[in-house]
C-alpha cells in the first residue's frame, strides 16, 4: 500500500544510514534509486527540495535509461547503448518517425535519434540543461564524457569526467582547464 514516506526517511535517518555508515567504508554520498512506489519516494523527496530532509537524504538522482519496444524498427534487440539523448530529443524523434515536419517558427533543440535504434550513432553534439533554482548550480553542460556544472553567475564549479568517473566524485577542473575553456565558450555562444 502507499503512503508512510515519512516513516520510511525516519527509518534510513535514524537507523539504516547510521549502521551502514558504522560498519561499512563509505563516501560523503547518497543515492536513492528505486521503482514502482520506490520510484516514487525519491521523486517526492526530489521534488520537496533542498530546504528539507532531501538536502541531507539524497546527494545524487538517478537517471533512468530509455527503454524502446518498437520490434519493426529495432535491429539491436536487447542492445545497452551509451549514447547520449536528452528528453528533447523525444519530439523530434516522434514527429519524423510519424512523417510530420518539425515546426519551423522557433528554435528546436531535439534531433531525431531513431538513428540508433538501427545500429547508428549520434552526431557529437553539446547539450545543455537548466537546474531548478534549489541548487546553487544553475546550468550544465555536456559534450561526449565531459558534464560541466555552472553556477548562477555562469562560473564553473565542476567538471566531470563520466568515462572514468559515472559518479560524478572527482571534479577535474583544476587538471583540465582546456576542457572547462570549451565547455565555456559553448555555452557562451547559447542565446539565452
């Protein structure tokens, strides 16, 4: 049955990460991850923000894999594939897939990635995102491996190598600052 979120934190807070963390080596992270109602329960703390339990609770949200079922298009049954897309990329997906012209009287971000249902690939490309204002970060962006987080003054404060580093632990700023340079400038050609 639902409902009882609020037991269920009290429980991890007051008992599970209390032993866990007495008798296991740990990081300074937390990730909750879960389906159905447990899906659920990390959305909701998600979304109360970080003025709340979340702010101690949760350090990292999980991102959920896009899982297609479209037997007459797919010819990589059962594939796992890195590619990045982005939910933009939905709209442009169905509209082509449908037969349907993009419309043309404003920008749109998305591109068609049916591509790699059929063993392709997608152009490289940066993709760029806001954050809820919970955050001190503001934006990121993202461009093959490298997922740069900018401030609310469009500063850097931490760059992520996600081909050695998916969790997102070692900010790699100071090691790579050509990287965060480009990352920069690409965001600075956005017309926000």
């Amino acid at each position: 049955s639902s409902g009882g979120a609020d037991r269920f934190l009290d429980f991890f807070e007051s008992e599970l990460f209390p032993y866990v963390e007495k008798n296991y080596r740990t990081l300074p992270m937390r990730i909750f991850s879960g389906h159905s109602f447990g899906g659920l329960f990390a959305l909701v703390r998600m979304l109360v923000g970080a003025d709340s339990a979340v702010g101690q609770f949760l350090s990292k949200f999980v991102a959920t894999p896009l899982i297609v079922h479209w037997p007459k298009r797919l010819t990589r049954r059962g594939a796992i594939v890195d590619e990045v897309g982005h939910v933009v990329d939905v709209m442009a997906t169905v509209l082509d897939a449908a037969g349907i012209r993009m419309p043309d009287d404003r920008p749109i971000d998305g591109i068609d990635v049916r591509t790699v249902l059929s063993g392709g690939t997608l152009p490289p490309r940066t993709v760029f995102w806001a954050l809820d204002s919970v955050s001190d970060f503001e934006f990121v962006i993202r461009r093959g491996d490298w997922k740069l987080f900018l401030d609310r003054e469009d500063q850097p404060q931490a760059l992520y190598d996600l081909a050695t580093d998916p969790l997102e632990f070692f900010d790699r700023r100071a090691s790579e600052p050509g990287i965060v340079r480009d990352l920069l400038a690409r965001f600075e050609q956005m017309d926000l």
